[in-house]
C-alpha cells in the first residue's frame, strides 16, 4: 500500500487518460509510480540500491582530488629532481618533495586507483539496478496492439511525436521512449535487440561505469536529501581550503615582498629573539645561528669531511701505487706510446695483471676528477690542498688558534645565543659543540678581526704559497653576502617594531661587519680608521663627514604642524669629503686602467636617517602662559600597539604577541617616527637635498624632533641634530579655520547690504 500513488496523483493521471492515448497513460502512470517511490526506480522495479549513490559521490570526489594530489607530486618532484634546485628553506618548512618510492605516495597513488575501480564498480551497479527497473514496453508507448502491422506503428509514431516533440513543447525523455519503441518494431536490429535483451540499444549491463550518471546529477527523493547534504559538506570543504590557501599565499607574498632571498622563518627567528637592548654582537651571533645560515653551513661541513675522506683515500692510493712501481709492477708499460701491452702479447696472468693496473689508473684519474669539481678546481688531486691533510695549509683551525693567542676564541660571552641548543648527530648540543654554528661564529669573529687576520705573516705568507684551504676561505665570501642579507631583514625588525635603540645597533654591527673590527667607538678603532681613510683619502678632508647647511620639520603647505599631520624632515647636506674621495677614485682608475665612468658608478655610500620625538612641554597661549596639559593618551591602559603601523607590514605580521610585549614597553624618546636610508651612488656629488616623509605625533605639544644619521660605511661619522617645534591638536586647529571662515562670509555679507543687487538678464 505504501508504494501506490496518492489519490490526487490517480486524479492527474485519470484527466491525462481523457485526453491522451493509451501509451501517455501507460508512461504517465510509470512516471508517477517512480516518484512516489522517492527515485528513479521502485523497489518493486527491481530493487535499486538508493544507499550505494551517497557511496558512490564520496569515491568519486576522492578520486578526483586524490588523483590531483597526485598529479601534483608527480609534478614536483619532476621539477625538483635535482637535490640542487631544493632551497633551504624548502628543507626548513618540510615542503621538500618526497621521493615518488615513499610510502606516502605509494599508499596515495594506490587508495586513488582503488577509490576510482570502487567508483566505476558501484556506479555500474546502480546503473544496472536503474536499467534494470525501467519497464520498457514498444506496444504500450506506442498505443497499439501486438502484431500491429509497421503501417499502423508508423501511424501511431506520427500522431504522438505531433503532440510529445520538444519542439511542441512536449517532454523529451518521453518523445525518446517513443522513438525507441518505433525502432524497437520497425528496425530489424532494434526488434531482434528487444525480443533478446529487452531493450532496443542491446544488453545494457555494465562491469565498470566510470562516467558521471544522471542520478548524481540530478537525484530524487531521500536520496537527493541525502546527496544535496554530502554536496554542501563537500563545498564547504572547498570554501575552508581555498580560504586557508588564500591566506597562505597572501603571507607567502608579504613574505616574498620583504626579501625573496632571506627565509621567512630567518625573520620569525630574528624577531623573536632580538631585543631593544641587544648589543652588536647579540646581533652578528643571532644572524650566525639562523635557520638558513646553520642549514648551508651543515651541507658545507658534510661536504668538507666527505672531501676530505675523498682526498685521503685518494692519497692513500697513490701512495700504494708508487709503492707498487717501485717494487716493478709496472712492467706491462711498454714504454713506447705509454699504453698498455696488447692482449695477444701477454699470457693470461699477464692480462690479467695489465687490466687490473688500467682499471686503477682510470678510477684514480676519476677520482681526482670528481675532487676537482668539488673544490672547484680544474686542477689535479694532487694540486687541492686541505687542512688538515696538506702540509701548512690553512684554514678554519689556523683561524681559532690565532684567535685563541689574542683572547678572541671562544667568545667570551655568547649573548643571545648562549642557551640555545642546536641538533648534532642525533642530540642537543650547545653553540660551540655544533660544528655548523660553530663555523658560522668562527666566519663572524674572524671577519670582526679582520685587520689583525689579514696582516698575520703566517697567512700572508700562505697566500704566496697558495697554501688557502678553499672549503673555509672561499665560503667566508658568501658567508659575509648572507650576513649582510640577514642584517637588513634585522634592520626591517627593528623598524617594523620602531624601536630606535635596535635600529641604532644594527646599522653600527653593519658598519662594523664591513669594515672589519670588534667595535665601532672605542677610541683607538677610531683613530685607526681616521688614519686609513688619511692615508688614501688625502687629509683631514678625506675623512668621511656631512654637514648641514639647514634643517627643518614642517607640513608641506601649512604654516603649522598638527597631531597626525604627514610631516617632513628637509635637509641640505654637503659632502666635505667627495673632492678627495673623487680624485682618489680617478687615480686608481688611471692606475689601473679602467675607465673613469665604469668605477663611478659602482661607487655606493649608504646612510641612515633614523627620526624620534620627545616631548618636553606643553604650547604656550597667546598670553605666553602654558595651555592647559591634555591628558596623555599613551600612558592609558589597553591602548592599541602601533607595532608595524609605520612600517613594512609584512614583516609585522611574523610578530608572536611576546614579541610586541617585548618591544611596546620602549619609552616614547626612544620610538622611531621614521628610518630612511639614502644612498650616494655618484662620489663626486659634494651637495644634495634629502626630503624624509614621516607622521607626526599623535599628542598636541612642544616638541624635540631628534635626527640621528648613521653611517652604514664609515667610522667616526655618525651625527646628531634636534628641531624644535609645536605641534598643535589637529581638532582644535580646525575648530578655528572653520571659525576664521564663518566670521570671513560674516564681513562679506555685512559689506554686500544696502547694495542693489544687479538685475538678472537672460
């Protein structure tokens, strides 16, 4: 009783009977039944399994994504197949392309092609079931009796197709039910296809389906609430995934945009660790134990000793086979074109002897190839020399013993990275203990002292000798470009969380790096820097120094400056020093015999202009007595950070919240307004304008702008300046301008009255 139509349904079908032939009513009728049943086919029709649909959405969507899944790490680990195109970051966020032999990808690529037989099993199935239960009978469709004769079949096609074409309006899947049933008795093949298989198309029986069914598409009954339900939950799945992606790939952007050549998880790591007080050496040892830092300096020690096991082992077998030559085993040389004997000449102990010594001698020469390469030298095994192997040469452990004999290894104090710990065959070791730090720390003490290394006569007279352990010097080179790669991100932390004192230091450790010494004010470092730069510069005028000719902070085209008011620093700025610094640049040029334009425009001389405010009082009336104080906004509780809010934002966003804690409790003197750099690229520009955009404070008051300006190049050359200024609250500045010009059309229309006014004309 539960599978007969409704009454209402019997109605409709009743009043289709009155005006339709026979065949509406028999496939009318159908179509109700199927309805009532809650799908395209009854239980009664064969049985088909509704319950294996949801079954078959849920393989098909797996397959899909699964087989992208794949097709995505197929992908990469085509493009990176060659370990070198691994960036090291890549190493340090785990996103380094598992090889295609993994168990992961295995098991994927296996659960996809599983999920897609799966599918095309079930899908085949409930195909089967629906074809199975859909009643097909031409004689019923077409309204006519058995054994009609083909006249009579053509003649009842012609009269439904009049009324059921889509073109009529009719229902197209009924109008095919009535052009199959005309093949099904008018064509052999469709009748002889019917009377076997019930059907004209043939045998309708699938193993595997693997298209895309109308059931799925297009499903009916409970089974439509329950697929409807899977569709949503599978499209809110999409929606979280893109939305997750979407910000991965804005904070991958951000990332890219502060510096595609530093590791973001570098700049996390700075962040967390540097400190408005951190010295210059906390800085240079941070940047010696970065992720990125410590990571290729692992490779190159992993290098380094694989190099030198190489170059022992190979020494060791020329060592044997001299020891061999001298004993005369090497008597097949025939000595005439320095080949080896003929095969027919020799018996076959003799034969045997002669290939065993060629195959020697070709695995020694492709030894000494592979050696070559590594050290990048086109040069014989014989000619690479390595500490610790070859007599004199010297390299990593001539640097800390020298080092040692001054007091300057170990560090004395390691800072800020005195407790952290670093992996090293499988355990958590210090700094020192960890060989890739410690070849990082000793690069950076050696490069501090760097005037004391470079004039040791022990390395001087190496150098003659070419007595240089490549795997240390030559990678001190790129140590020195990662390092100062890593001190501008820090100097992008720094600005980011505006804090004076940071910024500060790390422009003075950038100088000191550069120029090579442990400090940047202590007195005799100066004096030996003002000597040098005498010495080649010529003079007391060949010591690096700006003066000021005029200075000033204002609003562009206001007379005033008020709170929130994008203000500007305007400074003109002469260069005592680029006369003799240009003559001296001509003469090395002309010594050296290259041409003028070419070395001046490699010239660069980098500076920082670094702004604060320090308030000291309140503004004076017009009656000279002080305005009444306005509360301090700064010192409520719960006032928002301003971290990033003047700065790259990109680098703001690393920030964890002990990090803006950290820094937000700096006081008001020592926040930066703004840091510019600029940079002189023509050594002959002796003076120049600099113009520096930065917002002013947000509290009305009488102000000390404090302008630092550091040299990221130079000892000794650093300067100070302050400008005095008022800055008023932005409100009450415009209270008045709005009242100056209520009182303005006031007078304008007290001196228009008892004025006719001038007569309209069209």
């Amino acid at each position: 009783p539960e599978s007969l139509p409704s009454l209402s349904s019997v109605v409709s079908v009743a009043r289709l009977a009155v005006d339709e032939p026979k065949s509406s009513f028999a496939y009318f009728a159908f179509s109700e039944e199927r309805k009532m049943s809650g799908s395209t086919g009854d239980d009664a029709d064969g049985g088909v399994p509704y319950h294996l649909m949801p079954v078959a959405a849920v393989l098909g969507t797996y397959s899909v994504f699964g087989g992208l899944s794949v097709l995505s790490r197929l992908y990469r680990s085509f493009k990176y197949r060659d370990p070198s195109s691994v960036t090291t970051e890549m190493k340090l966020r785990g996103t380094v392309p598992k090889p295609l032999a993994s168990f992961s990808f295995v098991a994927l690529f296996l659960s996809v092609v599983g999920s897609t037989l799966a599918y095309g099993y079930v899908t085949a199935l409930v195909n089967n079931a629906v074809m199975a239960s859909d009643y097909f009978d031409p004689y019923d469709i077409l309204g006519v009796e058995e054994g009609t004769e083909v006249s009579d079949v053509k003649s009842a096609y012609r009269t439904l197709s009049k009324t059921h074409h889509p073109d009529k309006g009719g229902d197209p899947e009924l109008f095919r039910r009535l052009t199959l049933a005309y093949k099904a008795l008018t064509d052999a093949t469709s009748r002889e296809n019917w009377e076997k298989y019930g059907h004209p198309d043939g045998p309708r029986t699938q193993a595997l389906s693997f298209a895309l069914p109308d059931w799925l598409l297009h499903p009916e009954g409970n089974t439509a609430l329950v697929l409807v339900v899977l569709y949503l939950a599978m499209f809110v799945g999409l929606i979280v995934w893109v939305v997750r992606y979407v910000k991965r790939t804005e904070t991958s952007a951000a990332k890219a945009r502060m510096d595609g050549s530093v590791a973001g998880a570098d700049v996390s790591y700075l962040a967390s660790r540097l400190k408005p007080d951190s010295t210059h050496l906390d800085v240079l040892f941070l940047i010696a134990a970065a992720p990125e830092n410590v990571e290729i300096s692992k490779q190159a020690v992993e290098k380094t000793e694989k190099l030198r096991a190489e170059k022992l082992a190979l020494l060791g077998k020329m060592k044997k086979e001299e020891t061999k030559k001298g004993k005369g085993t090497a008597e097949f040389d025939m000595g005439d074109d320095g080949g080896w004997a003929d095969d027919d000449d020799l018996d076959d102990e003799a034969k045997a002897a002669a290939e065993k010594a060629k195959a020697e001698e070709e695995e020694r020469k492709r030894d000494a190839a592979q050696l070559a390469a590594a050290t990048g030298k086109a040069a014989s095994a014989e000619n690479v020399k390595l500490e610790g192997v070859d007599d004199g040469v010297l390299g990593q452990a001539w640097v800390e013993k020298t080092l040692g004999d001054k007091g300057k290894w170990p560090p004395m104090d390691l800072g800020a990275i005195g407790d952290m710990t670093f992996e090293e065959d499988g355990k958590q070791v210090g700094p020192l203990e960890c060989k890739a730090v410690r070849r990082n720390l000793c690069m950076t003490m050696g490069r501090l002292n760097a005037q004391m290394l470079n004039s040791h006569p022990e390395l001087v007279n190496a150098g003659q000798k070419g007595l240089i352990d490549p795997t240390y010097f030559k990678a001190t080179m790129e140590f020195r470009q990662r390092t100062g790669l890593l001190l501008e991100a820090a100097l992008r932390v720094s600005m980011s969380v505006r804090s004076y004192r940071l910024a500060r230091t790390i422009v003075e450790a950038v100088s000191m790096f550069k120029i090579g010494t442990m400090s940047h004010d202590d007195s005799k470092t100066l004096e030996w820097f003002t000597d040098v730069m005498k010495k080649q510069y010529g003079g007391d005028e060949g010591v690096p120094k700006l003066e000021f000719l005029s200075k000033d902070v204002e609003t562009p085209g206001e007379d005033e400056i008020a709170t929130g008011d994008v203000c500007s620093l305007q400074v003109e700025i002469e260069r005592t020093h680029a006369e003799n610094f240009t003559k001296q640049k001509l003469a090395l040029c002309q010594k050296q015999g290259i041409p003028p334009q070419v070395a001046m425009q490699t010239y660069r001389e980098g500076w920082w202009i670094m702004i604060r405010a320090r308030r000291i009082g309140d503004i004076k009336d017009g009656d000279g007595k002080d305005a009444p104080p306005l509360e301090d906004e700064s010192e409520k509780e719960g006032t928002p950070s301003q971290l990033g809010k003047t700065a790259d934002d990109s680098v703001s966003k690393l920030f964890d919240e002990a990090t803006k804690e950290r820094f937000e409790k700096e006081t008001e003197e020592n926040r930066l307004l703004c840091a510019w750099p600029f940079i002189v690229s023509n050594v002959a520009q002796k003076r120049g304008k600099v113009g520096i955009k930065f917002l002013a404070p947000d509290r009305p008051g009488k102000y000390e702008f404090l302008v630092a300006v550091k040299s990221q190049e130079f000892l000794g050359a650093d300067q100070d300046f302050v400008v005095v200024k008022d800055v008023l609250d932005k409100e009450e500045v415009e209270r008045k301008q709005r009242e100056e010009e209520d009182d303005n059309e006031e007078e304008d229309g007290d001196g228009n009255q008892g004025k006719e006014e001038p007569k309209k004309t069209k």
